[in-house]
C-alpha cells in the first residue's frame, strides 16, 4: 500500500515521471552507506516543501537514511528559519547514533535562541548519556528563561471582542485597539476602558477591523477591514471575499472614504496589515493571496505579487520612506525599493532566526520584530546597514515574559513599543463562533523600551 500511495501523492505535485525518480531503487534503499548521487541532485532540486516532507516520512519508513537525510538538509536550505525542520534532522541523526552531529546541530540551534523541551523525549535517547547531552539541555533551559523588563499597561474587558490591532494616537497620546468582532475602533482609556470612536455602519461598509494605522499630521486613522464569519455583522451572500481600506477623521471617526478590493468570481480578499508611508500613503497586505497594495493620489492599486512567498504576515516602512519591509513566517523579512517596485533580499547573520514574525515596526534605520511563531517567543531589535538590506545586529528586548500567550502585533510611542500578549483567535473557529467561552481573556498590553539593553553578558540571539 506504501509503494502505491506515496508515487501518487508525489504525482500530484510533481508529475508522476518525476515522482518515481525520486523514489529510491532497490540498490539505493539496501545501501545506505552508498547514496545515489544522481538521486541526491533530483532531491535538491526540489523547491516544494509539501513534497519534500512526503519525502522525508517515504525515506525514513523504507530505511534510506541518505536519500532522507538529502530531503531534510534541502527542506532546511529553502527554510532556514524554521526550527521545527532542523529539529526533525536532529531527530534523525540521534535516531541513528550520529552524536558528535546532532550535538553541533542542537547546539547551533541553541545560541539561535530555540528553547525546546528536550528533556525526556525518546527520540533522542540513544545520545542522551553524555556530558555535553546535559550542556545543551541546560542551555536549552536557560533560553526559556525570561528576558526583558516589558510591565503589564492594559488588560481590557474580558468580552467577546477578537482585539487583533493596535496603533498609536500621539495627538490624543492614546492606544487605539481594533475588534475584528465588532468592526470597531476603541481608544483605550484608563484602566483598560473602551470607547468606541470608530464604527462599521451601512454607510461606509466596514466589516471586521484587521489592523489599524494612525496619521496624526493628517488626522486620519486608517484600517484594514476583512469580511470574515468572525464579524458579527457578516453577511456571506452580500461579503464573501470582500476587504478594503477604510479612511476615518481620526478627532471625530467620522467615516471619509473606502478602497476596496475588486471583485474576481472566485477569488477571495484578506487585507490583514497596515503601514503608513512618508507622504502620507498606505500600504496593506493580502497576506492570503502575497500582494500589497497602495492607497496613493486617491487611488487603490496592487504594487506587489509574489505569490512564491508563504504568506505576508507584518509591514512597515523606513524612516526615509524609500523601502517597504514585509514580513513572511517563513522566510523572515524581505523588502521593497518604492521608487521602483523592485523587491530585495534582506541578509541575515547565520546564527539569527526570524521565524514567526507577526508584527514589525521601524525605530530609526532599525526593525522590531515580534516573533510569536519563534520557541521561544520574542520581540528583537535589527539593526539594518545604512542601504537598509542587511541585518548588521542583533539585541533581543523581550522573551518568555510569563504574561505572553500567544503574543500578537503591536504598536508604536517613539521608543515605547506596546504589545499583545495574549491574542484570542485560537479560541475561535473557522466558522468564526467561539469555541469556549470560559476561556476568553482580558487582552493583555504589555508595554516595553525598544531601547533596551542588557548588562547580561553573553545575551542569546
């Protein structure tokens, strides 16, 4: 059943002819010490992640450890921020006894900042009986320790509101908090109080608020609105993939203008993230479809499609206003020159992970980034060159703080980043109804320096 099931699988993405070229010969799989080279070439040349993890579960269920340990090191080389792929090839090679490379493995890992609980797991029993097994986890530990000075700012009501966005109101010298239930903007007063200052109504249209961004010289508050189940307005026969962006006042939230999405039989719109530019424009991400889009001279077009990218997670633009940063959990940070549209690579030292990212922000020619699909969760400051296309630091400013859960985006006051800690959406279905109630939680703010720096020597990327 095996050997049926896998080539159709693989023929599905690749085609069936090269599927079964993949597939090892009987020489190949009863010799594991003498690898096909010819077969190791195809392997890396795959770019497809789905079919190389169905490689890697064929190769390692048949017994050819090359051919497997081929599909993990190609599966790490296209997504080197993804932990849970190395620690897969870590499994493997203390499956087969290879110590002195699983130790050099997880330790790599280690000073990258991952903090897995290895302790007792069985998948690695048969190099759990050394000095240097005790040393990295003890160091693995350590890297699960709380780091940072980020305080508690605001738990607001424990009320069945999705508060997913954030921004800053520095003419009020306010948080905003976006509901993407109720299709509304709070500004959050004291104690955590909510009051409403902008609203979904049938007059402008708005459905659920997925982010939100503040441009005080302008007085507007813009937002990302989505039309998803979660709303609790929403209509599927009038909304379904619909999402635009939405102009208020932002003194009095009177509602001045909508840019939506255009409507494609078929095709659905998820605008989720939100960045201001110099002169006053926006740009939104589609994070389902990759693209981003510009609000500019009143009009609303696509700048960027690339749909290779896993999703578009964060944006923010730099201080000088001439690049665009996105943020993808898969591949870390990428950017956009504006004057052209050109996207660009953003080098990355070896040892640093930007796995995860949820929310960015720009300090000077720096990014903050908060990693909530990192272990363990963090929020790091980048330091970028002065052409703003390579990470020349690194300096964490908060990790494993024990107010987080799921830590969510973010908001920005000069040097004082706000953050939520604790995101709700999980306690939500697809169908947007809440699967338990007793679980909802006040949302969390905490609020921390980004110009934080620790005496701590030898501070862990």
């Amino acid at each position: 059943m095996k050997s049926i099931l896998v080539p159709v699988l693989f023929a599905a993405s690749l085609g069936l002819a090269h599927a079964q070229a993949l597939m090892p010969t009987p020489q190949d799989a009863a010799s594991a010490a003498a690898p096909s080279p010819e077969l190791e070439a195809r392997i890396a040349a795959v770019d497809d992640l789905q079919t190389l993890s169905q490689l890697v579960v064929y190769y390692r269920e048949n017994g050819d450890l090359n051919a497997e340990l081929a599909a993990l090191d190609r599966r790490i080389a296209l997504r080197p921020h993804i932990g849970a792929y190395k620690l897969d090839k870590a499994v493997t090679l203390a499956r087969e006894d290879r110590k002195s490379e699983a130790y050099t493995l997880l330790i790599e890992m280690q000073n990258a900042g991952y903090a897995y609980d290895l302790r007792g797991d069985q998948r690695f029993s048969r190099i759990a009986d050394t000095e240097v097994w005790g040393y990295i986890l003890d160091n693995l530990d350590r890297n699960r320790q709380p780091f940072g000075e980020g305080k508690l700012a605001y738990t607001l009501p424990r009320e069945d509101l999705l508060l997913e966005s954030m921004a800053f109101d520095a003419t009020r010298r306010q948080l905003l908090v976006g509901s993407a239930r109720e299709g509304k903007v709070y500004a959050v007063g004291e104690g955590g109080k909510l009051a409403p200052i902008a609203s979904a109504d049938a007059d402008n249209g708005m459905w659920a608020v997925f982010d939100l961004v503040v441009d005080a010289p302008r007085n507007v508050l813009w937002v990302a609105s989505t039309a998803v189940p979660h709303f609790k307005s929403y209509r599927p026969e009038a909304d379904l993939g619909r999402a635009g962006v939405f102009k208020f006042d932002l003194k009095t939230g009177k509602f001045l203008k909508s840019y939506l999405s255009p409507v494609v039989p078929g095709q659905s719109f998820l605008l989720s993230s939100i960045a201001l530019g110099k002169d006053g424009e926006v740009y939104v991400a589609d994070g389902v479809n990759r693209a981003i889009y510009q609000v500019r001279d009143d009009q609303f077009r696509r700048i960027l499609h690339a749909p290779m990218l896993s999703s578009i997670s964060a944006l923010a633009v730099s201080t000088d206003g001439r690049r665009l940063y996105m943020a993808d959990p898969e591949r870390g940070v990428l950017g956009i020159t504006l004057s052209n549209a050109q996207p660009f690579d953003v080098r990355v030292p070896e040892k640093l992970s930007l796995e995860g990212i949820s929310a960015l922000e720009v300090v000077g020619n720096d990014l903050l980034a908060v990693q909530s699909g990192m272990n363990p969760a963090r929020v790091m400051r980048l330091a970028l060159s002065p052409e703003g296309d390579t990470i020349v630091g690194v300096r964490p400013i908060e990790a494993s703080n024990p107010q987080f859960g799921k830590i969510g985006t973010t908001a920005l006051d000069g040097t004082t980043l706000y953050l939520i800690a604790n995101e709700q959406k999980d306690n939500y279905d697809r169908f947007g109804l809440l699967r338990n109630k007793d679980r909802l939680e006040g949302t969390r703010i905490l609020r921390m320096d980004a110009d934080f720096q620790s005496d701590e020597p030898g501070v862990r990327q």
